[in-house]
C-alpha cells in the first residue's frame, strides 16, 4: 500500500526509542507533505513528496490530500469484557453519591460480578467483540485487557479464556491482565486471606498453566487491597512469570506506588491522588504513570497531576479505563481531549503518550506506537483538519477517517 500527499505524517521516532519521558513527550516529530509505503504489514519506508522514489511512483496509492497519518493509539488499561452495563447506576452519580457510596450500596465491582458470574464465555465474547471493534475503529491499534469481574475461580478463568480468545480473533496486538485484586467477594468481606488463597493456590495455577495472563494486577486502595495484601499478591504472581501493574492512588494517597515500584511494576495507573513521595517512588524506577483522564471526567474525581510528572521527568501514558462502571467509553481520541483540557498536557505530548508510550506500557513499542521503518502498520488516517491541535480541540468530531491493521483497511 502506497499513501501519498500526506498532510502530515504523525510520530516518527527511531526504532530504537522505546519510550518517551518528560521533556520528551514534547517531540512528536511530523514530516509534512509525505509518502508513506506499507510492504507485508510493515512501514517499507516513507519521506516527502518531493523526493518520492521514482520507483514507486507509478503504483496504485490512495491520496491523503489534507489529512494526517498517525501510528494507532495503544490503549494500555481496559477492562472491556463485562456482562452488563451499570446505567442503573448513573443517577446515583448525578445524586452525588461516591465511588464507595455506590459500592456499599451493592453497586460497582461486586455489581459487574454478579452479572459476569451468570454470563456464559459466548455471551462474553460477542459483546467484547462488539466493543473491540468499535474502538479499533476510533483509531485504537492495541489493547491490554483485564480480568476482575469474575471474583471466583471459575468466573476469573473464563473471563481470561475470553481474552485469549478475542486475541486469537481480532488483528490487534492483546495484552491479558489478571486482576481478581480488584475486590472482595462478599464471602470473603471478612476473610481477606482466605480469598488471597484463592487466588494464589487455585486461580494462578490454571492460569500459568493455559498461559492466560501476561500481567497480574492489584486495585490498592483503601476498602479494597492494603498495601502488605499488594504486595503478597503481586509477588506469588511473579512466581508464575507473570509481571505486576497496579491501579494505584486513585482515591487517595495510598502507598500503593511504592510498593508497586519495590515490585517492579511496568506500570501504576491512576494516579489520580499524588504527592512528592509518589514522584520520587516513581523517578527511581522504570514503571510507566499511566494515566485515566476519562475515569476522572465521569466520577467527578480530581485528575491527574500530569504537568508534574512530566516535569519530574517520568514517562507518562493515557488509557480508556473503559469499564462499565467508571468509563464506559473506549475512545481514545476524547482522552487525548481530556489530557489536554483538564491536564493541561500539550497536543504533542499527549499523542506521544497515547502511542508510543502507551506502547510501552503493554512492553510492544519495539514494534508499534510511532511512525518508523520495519514497525508493524498500524495506523490510522484523519479526516482532513487543519492541524494536529485541531483532533484533540474538536473533543466531540469523529476525526478518524481509515484504520490500517497490519498494513490491511480495517472496515470492522
């Protein structure tokens, strides 16, 4: 595939580089007026037009006049196989009603359990399938996906085999996460280590053994898993190779960072509520700050304190959090929005965080998340706009115009 008169050619970075921190996030490097040649579903080579090879200037080529190529977002947080959706609980949000208002009132992640555990893997797989589709075709090009509304043996399993087999089906690059941390049942309100038991001794076992996870995670959070449960969690975790992520201060300050880091997390995400000791835990390691604007925006909670971050030279990544609880939306292109608006995140760096480095976060930017010579073509072309600033400035316009997967038009 031959794309000529690009606009804009978004995100080139060398092969090499991997991720981006602080300052970094500044440089997205747009090559205007470019070629683009896509050969096996790899970039083949690109560069202006004025200079295009003669030697391929006679093939077929879709014209890209007025519009900008960008490497497809990499979305690194969703938990996009769940049973119902919770519009029910919506009006208590409107109410005023809290995160752990809503939970005590037998809403949020107990809710979603429920309605998983009576939900068949079929049923589960053809409306994760529904949803996949729609966010690749809002620009999403790969994708990390997480267990945790099942909260029993057999329900976490099958939401894994559910994952495994949305990988097997669709041409996006998949990232399993398994996340029974994520709440107590309510058998185990008052045994919280006879669930942690559960899930060392008779969930990671299978898992290991039908290779269903890449990562194990841990909702660290007051009410949810202390900090000594994190870490006894995501350490029996390490035991079956299976690498820790952690949702992490998004209530409070919680310490869940540190220990994140003491474990070497690849990433924390949230980070709604952070102080200099988060900084600090944070600059000392290699953990990627994944931040959630779209989970903020809808639980009314604070954002993300991403102007500090990057000043303290952290690599920084967004994500959905889609989930039918606190972001039911799968729509990068708003977060990159959000991250602008309310983080106060240029343009530049917000598309850098949602590429490259969301990339890294899922451990692929070798191979995806920015415009560069032998990656995977994963891309998607705009609708003609008049500048890069102008996607994420028209929050509420559909942008994304065609979707190449593995250098194929991707149609859903």
């Amino acid at each position: 595939m031959l794309i000529t008169n690009i606009k804009g050619l978004v995100g080139l970075h060398p092969k090499s580089k991997l991720m981006l921190r602080g300052s970094e996030l500044n440089d997205l490097h747009v090559l205007e007026n470019a070629w683009l040649l896509i050969e096996n579903g790899l970039i083949k080579d690109f560069g202006e037009m004025a200079a295009i090879p003669s030697s391929i200037s006679h093939l077929p080529a879709y014209n890209a006049s007025g519009r900008y190529v960008f490497p497809s977002w990499c979305d690194s947080h969703t938990h996009i196989v769940f049973a119902a959706t919770r519009e029910e609980e919506f009006a208590m949000k409107i109410q005023g009603k809290t995160y752990e208002e809503i939970a005590a009132a037998g809403g949020g992640i107990l809710n979603s359990a429920n309605k998983l555990q009576k939900a068949t893997e079929d049923e589960l797989f053809e409306s994760a399938s529904v949803r996949l589709k729609q966010m690749i075709l809002q620009g999403t090009g790969a994708v990390e996906i997480k267990s945790g509304y099942g909260l029993t043996v057999e329900s976490e399993i099958k939401m894994l085999r559910v994952i495994k087999r949305l990988k097997a089906s669709f041409p996006v690059p998949i990232k399993a996460t398994f996340l029974a941390a994520h709440a107590f049942p309510a058998l185990y309100k008052d045994d919280h280590e006879g669930y942690i038991n559960l899930i060392i001794n008779e969930m990671l076992p299978v898992i290991a053994e039908e290779k269903l996870a890449d990562y194990i995670d841990v909702f660290c959070e007051k009410g949810f898993f202390s900090v000594a449960e994190t870490d006894w969690i995501l350490k029996a975790g390490a035991v079956y190779g299976l690498k820790p992520k952690v949702h992490a201060n998004q209530l409070s300050v919680s310490g869940a960072v540190e220990v994140a880091v003491l474990n070497h997390a690849v990433s924390v995400d949230h980070l709604e509520e952070s102080d200099e000791a988060t900084i600090a835990a944070l600059q000392n390691a290699n953990t990627m700050a994944t931040l959630l604007p779209s989970c903020s925006f809808y639980l009314g909670i604070p954002f993300a304190d991403a102007k500090s971050f990057i000043k303290a030279n952290l690599p920084v990544t967004l994500a959905t959090d889609y989930n039918p609880g606190s972001t039911p939306s799968g729509n990068m292109n708003f977060v990159v929005a959000l991250a602008c608006i309310k983080l106060k995140m240029f343009p530049e760096q917000a598309i850098n965080a949602a590429t490259l480095n969301g990339a890294a976060a899922m451990e692929i930017s070798e191979n995806y998340g920015s415009i560069a010579i032998g990656k995977k073509a994963n891309l998607f072309i705009t609708k003609p706009m008049p500048s890069i600033a102008y996607l994420p400035y028209s929050f509420g316009e559909t942008l994304v115009d065609r979707v190449i997967l593995n250098g194929e038009i991707y149609n859903g």
